[in-house]
C-alpha cells in the first residue's frame, strides 16, 4: 500500500456572512491557501476532488463553472457530497486518488457559503431530506406513521434531541454537561482565528444563561451557520518527505453507513434503530480506521481528537464511539477537564463545529484541524503535548453516514 | 500502468424506459441485486459501494441517504460521487487499487421522469453571469456547440443525423434500451421537432429512468469470483474549462482523458487496436466530436466514419451497438451502461448485437454541459 501525507492545509475565516467575496473566490482562497502551505503550484497538482452540500447556496455542480479558480482545468476532477460527512468523504476520495498510484498530488476542496441561500441552510438541510420523504409518501400514500414521523424530524436540531435524550438517559449526562461542552469549544475557538463564534473565556454559567430552545439545547449549544471553506493537499510519499519536515500521515481511514435512521427505518424495511445515538457506524469506521493505524487502544495512543459535533450532546457520544473514552463516561470526562485543550484527551481544540459550521467543509476542517495539531502548526490552539497520533470524525445524512480519518507523524508501516 | 489488476465481475441494468413506475428504492435494490447475482456473490462479500447520483436530478437533498439500504452499503464502507457513474466506477477503482479493498460495488441511477434534466442543468451555470437571464442550459449549450462544429468543419445536418439513425436502429436489439427504431430514416431525424436549432429531438437523448450497477474485483478476487472476468486495462480522466472559457469546437478534456488511458493500456492505434466503443453521446453531434477526441479520425473527419459505416455494427470500429446514449440517458447511470455494454460485448452477452471477436473495448462517461468532464475506461478480456 501506498503511504499517503497531508503537506498543505488552507482554510478562510468563517463568518455568518461573506459578504467580501463570492463563492468562487471563498473557494479559491482556501485553495490557494493549501497549495502555498505545500509549497506545491496549480501544475504539480495532478487531481482535485471537490463538494459541498448540493442545493445549499442555490448551485450545483460547482467544479464546472469554478474550475478555473481552483486550477482544474486539464485536470481529473472528481465530485462528492455525502451531506455533512461531504468534507471529510472528500478529503478520503482525494486520499485514495493518491494511495492509488493515479495522483502524485492530490488537493481537496470543501465549502459552504450559506448567506447564498435564503434558507438558514445549516438546520434546514435536514428538514428538506425529511420533506423529501413526506413527497414520496404522497405517492404511494400517506399512513399515519409516516406522518407523525416526518413532523417530529424537526431538522438537524430535532433529530439531535432525540440522540441527545437517548444518550443523556443511558448515560447519566445531564444538561450541566451540555454547557461544559460548548463553553469548552467556544473558548478553544476563541484561540482559533478562523473561527466563527469565538467566545474567549467562555463558562458554563454563560452557556446556561442563553435561552432553551428545545430540551435539551440551549441557544448556546446550537451551531451558527458558517460561511467558509477549507482545503487540504495529499502528496504521495516521496513527496511528502521532500516538501515537508513534519508532514500529516494518513495512517487508516473508514466511511461506514448505518442502517437507516429511527424515522426512516419501521417504514422502509430497516431493522429499526430506535437509539439515534448507537451509531454503529461509528464504532465500525472507527475500528476499521485503528486497525490500518495499527492502533490497538485509542485512549492510549490517541492525542487528540476533532469530532463533529453541531451539538454539544454529540462531542460526548462520538468520542465514546470512537473509542477514546469507556461508555458512558465522556460527560465525566468533561466534568473533570480531561477534555481541555490541555487534558488528557483534548476534545476539538479548534472548537470543533460547534463554533463553526460551514457544513459541506465541517467534516474537512476536521481532518485539517487534526492535521494542524500532527503537523504542530495550529498556532495558539495547539494542544500543549507531542501529537503523535490524532483522529477527525464527520458525522451526516439522517445520523447514518461516518468518516473517520487517523493521522499520524510517522508513515504507516 | 496501475499497481495492481482490477476486473469487473458482475453487472446489471434496469429496462430504461420514461416512466418505470417503480419507485427508486426498488429499481436500485433491483440492479445492486442484479450486479452480485450476475458476479456470483452475496453482500457480505462486498467490501465498499460506491454510487452516483445527484440531489437536483433526484430531488431530494443527500438523496443517498433513503439509498443505503437498497444498494446494500448500511454498515459496509461506501461513499457517492455527485456526476456520472461512470466517474463513481473510477472511485471505486482507486478504492482497490489502494489496497484497502478487495471487491467494490457501483451503482448509478436517475430517474428524469420525476424532474426536468434539462431545467435543472440551468443550475450548473454561473450563478453571476450566466444564470440571470434563464437562456443557458444543456440542450441550448450543445447547440451552440454543434453549430460552432457544422461551420467550423463544413457538417450537414444530414451527417449528425446519421449518428443517430445508426444509434436509434442498433438500439432496436438491445431489450434494455429505450428508444429503438430498426427502421429510421435520416429524413424523420431531420423532421423530428426542433428544440434548439439544430438540435432536435432525434438528435438528443431522452429523458430516461434507469439504473445500473457493476462489481469490481481486484485479480485475486476476480480469479475466484469468475472464469470471464473484463480486465480494466486503462483509465483516464479530465475536466475542460467552463463553457465560456473553452475551444467548444473540440472535446479537449475527453482527448487528454484518452490519452492517459491509451497510455496505460499500451495502445498506440486505437483505430486498428479497439474492436468496439461506447460512448455516452449525449447528442448526435458529440459521437462525431467524439471520434475525433479518441483519435480514431483527424479533426472535423468524424462525419466521414458515419458516411461510410466505418462505426456501424458491421464496420471497421463499431461505435455504441448498444444504441448509446441516444437510445437511453438516465443521466447518472449512463456512462456506467457504457461500461456495462463494453464489458457485455468482451464476455459475448450482447445477444442479437454482439461484434464479433471483441478483445479490447472502450467506454465513455461524460458530465457537464457540452461534455466538460470525460472518463474513458479502456476493457481487455483473457
């Protein structure tokens, strides 16, 4: 197998609104971006891969009318949207364009800009999957379930009260732990200049002081919608080794699909996952990713980790899935700090995408952010320790599609 | 050259028709079937899916999402390409070449009875210059594109017509296709209705509802899986520069695509080395740009190799027997039927229009207005 490395990472500041700039030229700047960190030119670069979520912004197909901001012309390009996993499924693709022997170089593009649409797109994205479903039954008829479920989906925020509910009664967790969550990411993003809702020294007391919106959530535990985008250039070995000293290994990687989500799942067929926040695969990509590490205990050998999490519920549930803490445990890791940016486990340090959230690029920023930290050139929120070994996660479709990308500061042997 | 073999193992396609009346759960549970059926294999054997589809053509947003289940990718490593299935072919090939998978499932589908594919690739414009005033869409495209080559190559409208009398009467035998006319004439092309000059509804593909799926196996899998695997010998691809920034009297980005997979497959002359292609000609006038592309003429010599037969099923180099993209379009599936029909036509499948003798095949997958984005697959048998 070939080994693959992150050699250049580039992102934008995030922001409600990019009024500065138009998509294309958001889009370049990331891109430019990561081709100056790699020190690498528009011409060495042999592939691109590329997405966001479709519809959101009103355009599709951007690559072809973009292409020559970022330097495709003459060049393979590849598209991919997987929903909120689409930044990280795009990173992946680009990995593989590389692994493959097909590409030398290969640069991933992801963004979002939101202000482009009318809708609030980051909450909404959901809501318009959940209407698509309510269309179809017209179709081929209206049961009362299917009715009933399409209005408790409520968009993102709905479906991650349920998880959150599941997971709190299984757990123990309670809101309190909710409020450390967010009032930790908003900080770290606070040392983040990229950043949308920076926060420095942010407490939970001010967290719990923000309105309820839906049980659990509080105004304050609910994601902006971001407009920003990130890109990351992979490099083949050689190449790797020549352009950088401190290159970001790729050492496992895994996109597993759940079955299908507890609204969808008694009306078409699947087995019926009821607990939103199983997320079995989760634990799957996660297994699979540490086993082409050659990691055998992520709490050990883990440093650090950039999990997606909209919702402050979800940083606690997918660092138990991830195996970076016992089940059950993460809001008591929270509670006694081991979660700070100078902790045992840093959690987001970046501030994860609970303070950013430009959805089509979110699930990148995570496999970036973790690169930063392998790479040691996430500036002011670089988790003070030897970052040996760090996971990103991505999380999308109706809580049932995963990325899981290990990093690493040596080549996978 | 690639680091390791890869083959494809097993395969099926949907009967294209305008309105299945089915619903798209079923009809992509039916080819994902199909495609393991045909290999041999059961779902545990598969280890990573790839499919192909986009939210404007299907309607939803993440459309995949209510898909995972039909095409078999819960709990198993997958991903989706927003364009072509046949670029979602080429994902999966990078996946096993990579080494981290054996076997890979493609699938890829549209249903165009449900939207409008042309009023939805409005969208794929510049949404600063060029999508104000509503004139820009993919047949208007191809339009100019097409009167760009009839002037710049001296091209009647008789010549474009009998690409597609040749596609719509080959398609005639082949049970999957959707518009088959074993009896058309150059004159019922030319009289068909006009929707942008010269581009009329013979001359464009139709608005189809399909889907279709392929396994793919690296060679030690393959070797257990099937005695008749089809050997990608060959892969390239490339994206042109926008509509408003390229020479649109040649299809650049498929001729760069085509030379790296010549390369690879170490052909040198594919006029005399292929024995049959399939190319996702999405109107009759890009199969002509498309000879040109793949170097099987000299520019503006396309029109020569209709005129004479030289790619009908009896000629020298058999182009699209299947009936192409003329015969039936559901979009993201299309390039993949291509793939499909090559590797149908190494295997001797093609009942009622199999070339004979078929060693080495190609296939065409495009997407974007005026074919911007191009993958050629080059397919070898034993």
């Amino acid at each position: 197998m070939r080994n693959v490395a992150i050699i250049g990472c580039g992102q934008t500041k995030h922001a409600s609104r990019r009024r500065d700039v138009n998509v294309a030229e958001m889009v370049a700047d990331a891109a430019w971006n990561a081709m100056e960190d790699a020190q690498v030119t528009p011409d060495e670069v042999d592939s691109i891969v590329d997405g966001n979520m479709q519809g959101f912004g009103g355009i599709a197909q951007a690559e072809q009318w973009m292409g020559e901001w970022i330097g495709a012309p003459g060049k393979p390009v590849l598209r991919i949207a997987t929903g909120g996993t689409t930044g990280g499924s795009v990173a992946q693709a680009a990995y593989y364009q590389v692994a493959s022997g097909l590409s030398d170089i290969a640069l991933a593009v992801a963004w979002e800009k939101h202000s482009d649409s009318k809708e609030a797109g980051a909450t909404t994205g959901l809501l318009h999957v959940a209407l698509g479903n309510f269309f179809h039954t017209f179709n081929y008829g209206m049961d009362l379930k299917s009715l009933v479920a399409t209005a408790a989906v409520g968009a993102a925020a709905g479906v991650a009260v349920y998880q959150a509910r599941h997971y709190m009664h299984r757990s123990g967790c309670r809101i309190e732990h909710l409020d450390m969550v967010a009032a930790k990411d908003r900080s770290n993003a606070a040392k983040n200049k990229y950043a949308h809702l920076q926060w420095p020294n942010c407490t939970p007391d001010d967290i719990a002081k923000t309105k309820m919106i839906v049980e659990p959530f509080r105004y304050g535990h609910i994601c902006p919608a971001s407009d920003g985008a990130s890109a990351v250039v992979f490099a083949s070995e050689d190449i790797a080794k020549k352009k950088t000293d401190r290159p970001a290994w790729i050492k496992g990687l895994a996109s597993y699909s759940d079955e299908e989500n507890q609204m969808m799942s008694e009306n078409s067929g699947g087995t019926g996952i009821i607990d939103a926040s199983e997320q079995m695969a989760c634990r799957l990509s996660a297994m699979k990713a540490y086993e082409m590490a050659g990691i055998k205990d992520p709490q050990k050998e883990i440093d650090v980790a950039e999990i997606y999490q909209p919702f402050p519920s979800q940083e606690l549930i997918f660092a138990e899935r991830l195996g970076l803490f016992d089940e059950t445990t993460a809001w008591k890791a929270t509670e006694e700090g081991e979660t700070e940016i100078d902790g045992r486990m840093p959690l987001d340090p970046s501030g994860g995408t609970n303070a950013t959230n430009a959805i089509g690029s979110s699930a990148m920023q995570r496999v970036l952010e973790a690169a930063l930290q392998v790479m040691g050139k996430a500036e002011e929120h670089q988790v003070p320790k030897d970052v040996h070994n760090a996971v990103a996660h991505g999380w999308g479709g109706v809580t049932n599609y995963i990325v899981v990308t290990v990093l690493g500061d040596s080549p996978r042997r | 050259m690639m680091n390791r073999r890869v083959a494809i193992v097993g395969y099926a396609q949907s009967r294209h028709q305008y309105d299945m009346q089915q619903t798209r759960e079923d009809m992509v549970f039916d080819v994902a079937k199909g495609a393991l059926k045909d290999a041999g294999i059961g779902r545990e054997d598969v280890d990573t899916v790839i499919t192909a589809s986009t939210d404007f053509l299907d309607g939803r947003t993440i459309s995949n999402v209510f898909l995972s289940m039909a095409v078999g990718a819960y709990l198993k490593d997958e991903s989706k390409v927003e364009e072509d299935g046949a670029f979602a072919a080429l994902y999966a090939l990078m996946r096993i070449l990579s080494g981290n998978h054996d076997i890979a499932l493609v699938e890829g589908h549209t249903q165009a009875s449900v939207f409008n594919p042309h009023q939805v690739s409005s969208f794929t414009f510049d949404p600063t210059f060029d999508r104000q005033i509503g004139l820009l869409n993919d047949v208007s495209t191809a339009a100019i594109q097409a009167r760009m080559y009839m002037n710049g190559y001296d091209v009647s409208e008789e010549q474009i017509a009998g690409v597609s009398v040749k596609n719509l009467a080959n398609a005639a035998n082949n049970p999957n296709a959707q518009r088959k006319m074993p009896d058309i004439t150059v004159e019922e092309v030319l009289s068909s209705k006009l929707y942008y000059d010269p581009i009329r509804e013979l001359t464009i593909s139709p608005s189809s509802d399909g889907a279709c799926a392929l396994v793919l196996a690296s060679e030690e899998k393959a070797k257990e899986i099937t005695d008749n695997p089809v050997w990608i010998e060959g892969v390239g691809s490339c994206q042109d520069s926008y509509i408003r920034d390229r020479d649109l009297l040649k299809i650049g980005s498929l001729q760069i695509a085509a030379e790296k997979a010549y390369k690879m497959a170490g052909i040198s002359d594919p006029f005399a080395e292929l024995d049959v292609l399939e190319i996702s000609e999405k109107f009759a006038h890009e199969e002509l740009m498309g000879y040109e592309a793949l170097s099987l003429c000299r520019e503006g010599r396309g029109k020569v190799l209709v005129e004479e037969g030289i790619t009908e099923k009896y000629g020298e180099v058999p182009v699209n027997p299947s009936g192409g993209a003329l015969a039936a379009d559901p979009i993201c599936a299309t390039g993949l039927i291509r793939i499909v029909e090559a590797a149908k036509q190494i295997r001797e499948e093609a009942d009622g229009y199999q070339i004979p003798d078929v060693y080495k095949a190609l296939a065409h997958g495009q997407f974007g207005a005026c074919a911007q984005k191009n993958v050629v697959f080059i397919l070898g048998g034993e």
